[in-house]
C-alpha cells in the first residue's frame, strides 16, 4: 500500500508530539513558576511564533505553553495535525533550519525548543535573543558579537560540581525568595529549582549559587561587594570599609542599607514637608543590582560602591557586554547573566528589562543632578554627583550650544565651526577634545586617546593649547578633580 507525502508527513508530526513526555502535575507545577527566561505563555499559536523559537534557541531552549494567558491562568488549547505542521514549519524555515518537539498534555499543548547548536540563527530574516521573558530583536551583527564575546556557555547557565546541597543549600533563602517571587512551595525544592531553570541533570547551575549559598566566596572569591566612604573626594582618607560576601540577595540588601545611611537627608517643602535623600533612592538601586547582574564573574574583581564628599560610584568587573556601544545604553538589553536577570526579575528588584539606564537618567534629572557612565573594556561605573548641577544637567555656554548644534559633523569640520565663533584657530582634535569634555567633565588623558584615537602626549599637548586659548581650565587636583570648558 502506498503512503501519501501528506499520509507520511502527517505521521512525522504524529511521532515527533511524543518525543517529549510531560506529566499534567509536572506542567501545572512549572505554570505556577510563571513566565522567566526559559518560559512563554501563548493562549495559541501566535503570528510571531518564529520569534519565540528563534530567541530560545540563541538563548539556553525553553518552551512555550499554548493555552495559558499572560498572568498563569489556564483556558486550554486543543491542537490540531495542521497545528503541529504549522509549528515544525515555522522551525524548519529558520536559518539554519532548526527542530523542536510539540506535546500535548490535557487540554494543553507544549513546544519543547532546545537550545541551538549552530548559534546564531534567524527568523524571517530578523535575529532574536531572550532577555528576561521577553523575545529581543537583534541585529546580526550585535547577536554575532554577543556570541563572539560572552561566549556560547555564560556563566549564570554552568552547572556547578562543587556544589553540595546537603551542606550548601540554604532552605531558609530558597523559601524566601519564593515568598518575594509568589511561587508555591508545595512541590519539592529540586522540582521548582529545575522550573526556575536552576538544574542541570541533578547540578545547581551557577546562577542558583549566588542566591541560595550559605556563603558564595566559597566558590567565587570576587562574588562580593565592597562599600568605602571616604573623606573628601579623593581615595586618600578611609573612614569606614565594609565588605559584604553572604549571598547576592544579602549583599545587595547590605550594600543598599550601607550607601543610604551615609548619604544626607533633605527637608523638601511644598504643600508639606517631606523627607528624602540627597540622590534618588531609584536610581542607587537600579546601579547596583545592574552593577550585580551585569558582572563579569569570570573575573577576580568584585562589585565596588566608593561614597566620597562630592559623588557616588558604582562599578563592576567588564565593560559592555556583547560589543555594544555606550551611545546604546538605554536603548537595547543585552544581560551578561541572562538566568541570574531572570531570577531578579520574578521577584521585581528589576521593572523592566533594557530600562535601567533611562530610569537612573530620568531620575538624576528630576533631581537637578548630573549621572554619568564610565565605559571601559574592564570595567563599568555609574558616577552619581551630590552637587547639584545649576545648568539642569547640560553644559552651559556659546561652545556648549555650538556642539549641540552639530552633534554629527566631523571633527575637523567642527574645529573650523569652532574657530569661526571664538575668532581663534582649531585643530580638530581641539574641538573633538572640548566635545568629549562637555559630555564628561570628569574624562582622564587616557581615555580621550581611547576615544579619540591619538596618543596620550597629543591629548596633553592639545589640552595645553586649549588653556593658553583660554577655553579649558582644570578645577580641582588631577585626581578627583573635573574640566571646565571656558566659553
């Protein structure tokens, strides 16, 4: 007896829904752990399923439960044959082609994506990546470099072997942080641990580590944070050190309570008065679970918050993760430890994935205050001035307007623009050195020749030429001290 193409495709389909098996109380256990990095909700099929598949398989797999709304309730989905063809379709048009597997479970239905092994792949043409519960839209070239960077095995993900549960494993955390993130706990730990994603086979992933560890620097010596307050504005003076290396809930509780208590209170007087500190609580928060998540833990630095007279600073080991560009901070998402954003985000220490940046901004404006972002190859910073800006957060004064003027004009465009203006001659690397000034007061030698791309001497020689012109003058001592652009 012949068998149709469509006879046998139909029974691929057929074999292929019973690859994966999943028991009914197995399911509705993972539903209750909600939407995360490894878990979508669809009430059906929806248009834009390839994104879904796509961006699982760039990340770590997960699966996608059709028949459940947004919030965890369940409406049920029956599924067809022509649903299970349309979903291998989808897969198989990917580039490269990709598979997964589809179950139906009661009255739901489950697409089990592996993780890909030929990373990075596409979906009609567009590249995505999984950020928290959400499906990310990528660039090729920011999802070639994402890969080329953090590599395809991140840190959070790595099965930990040194990992003992029976001597390791704090109850105590793991119960709260299911309390803070409303998962029931009447299933057993390692059961809701592997909903979380936290397992590999019977291994605690790394990630799982710094959040239920009795003590995490017994396995990553630089997984702490260090707080400093110093005298002044300079590093020479300590007047207090703490050093925090409990787990990473703890450290980030112990480190928020540290910066809060030595900043100052005002007294803000409108229809009645009000008490609030000196720098937004929102943005301190934001910086230094950024600083936490965003580490590179391959690293032997730590997360360091330096508090001294004039400004706040927050830093991390690794600069931007994926060869972004700091001009793209605010704009797009790329965590280094996606399953570890995944775990601050069920319990809401992060609101919004990719929104950090522009809050922290929005927040210091509000303020009347300045933020700035330090980016190196090594490292992050977010400085927090406690000076009030009188300037609203934006450099005053006629080159100030001009830059922002010609915001896209070459250097050596700007330097005749400039020179025009002043009735002085300048170079070039003159006006790009007064623009990289106006944009970060706080700027050092070294990085203007990062950015600029000329040797150290030329920025020096260059900055030399500029106070004789009267345009630049240095407040303060070389270090701890700021620029201040003349006219």
């Amino acid at each position: 007896m012949q068998v149709s193409l469509l006879e046998q495709r139909e029974a691929e389909e057929e074999e292929e829904i019973e690859v994966m098996k999943m028991g009914k109380d197995e399911l509705l256990a993972l539903i209750k752990t909600g939407e995360g990095y490894s878990l979508e909700f669809k009430e059906s099929i929806p248009s834009d399923l390839g994104k879904h598949i796509c961006a699982f398989a760039n990340a770590s797999g997960g699966k996608i439960v059709l028949g459940v709304k947004d919030d965890g309730s369940i409406i049920g989905y029956r599924l067809g044959n022509a649903d299970s063809s349309r979903i291998q379709d989808t897969a198989r048009n990917m580039d490269p082609q990709f598979q997964v597997s589809v179950e139906k479970v009661d009255n739901l239905a489950v697409i089990h994506v592996p993780e890909g092994e030929n990373k990075p792949y596409s979906s009609a043409g567009h590249f995505y990546l999984r950020t928290g519960s959400n499906s990310q839209q990528m660039s090729r070239d920011e999802i070639r470099n994402f890969f080329q960077r953090e590599r395809l095995v991140r840190f959070d993900e790595k099965p930990n072997k040194d990992f003992d549960f029976s001597n390791d494993f704090d109850k105590h955390k793991f119960k709260n942080y299911l309390s803070k993130a409303g998962i029931s706990a009447v299933h057993g730990d390692k059961d809701i641990l592997r909903n979380l994603g936290l397992l590999d086979g019977e291994y605690l992933k790394n990630a799982g580590v710094l959040f239920f560890s009795h003590r995490i620097t017994k396995f990553f010596m630089g997984a702490v944070v260090t707080c400093v307050l110093y005298e002044g504005s300079t590093k020479s003076t300590i007047l207090d050190k703490k050093e925090f290396n409990a787990d990473i809930m703890s450290n980030y509780e112990n480190a928020k309570t540290y910066v809060f208590s030595k900043l100052n209170t005002k007294y803000i007087i409108k229809a009645e008065r009000t008490e609030r500190l000196e720098l937004p609580e929102e943005a301190l928060r934001e910086a230094l679970i950024n600083a936490i998540v965003h580490r590179d833990y391959s690293s032997t630095g730590h997360v360091q918050v330096d508090v001294f007279l004039d400004r706040v600073v927050i830093s991390n080991p690794g600069g931007l993760v994926g060869g972004m560009k700091k001009e793209e901070l605010g704009r797009i998402s790329l965590p280094r430890n996606p399953l570890l954003m995944d775990m601050f985000l069920r319990i809401n220490k992060v609101e919004r994935v990719g929104s950090g940046i522009e809050r922290i901004r929005q927040a210091m404006k509000e303020y009347g205050l300045k933020v700035r972002f330090d980016v190196s190859e090594a490292m992050f910073s977010v400085v927090f001035s406690r000076t009030a800006d009188k300037t609203g957060g934006k450099p005053a004064g006629k080159i100030a307007d001009l830059l922002k003027e010609n915001e896209g004009i070459s250097k050596k465009e700007l330097g005749v623009k400039l020179g025009d203006m002043l009735g002085v001659k300048l170079g070039g690397n003159e006006a790009e050195i007064l623009r990289k000034i106006t944009e970060n007061d706080h700027i050092t030698s070294s990085e203007l020749s990062r950015q600029i791309g000329i040797s150290t001497t030329a920025i020096e020689n260059n900055m030399a030429k500029l106070k004789k012109k009267g345009l630049l003058k240095r407040i303060g001592p070389a270090k701890g001290g700021h620029w201040k652009v003349l006219k």
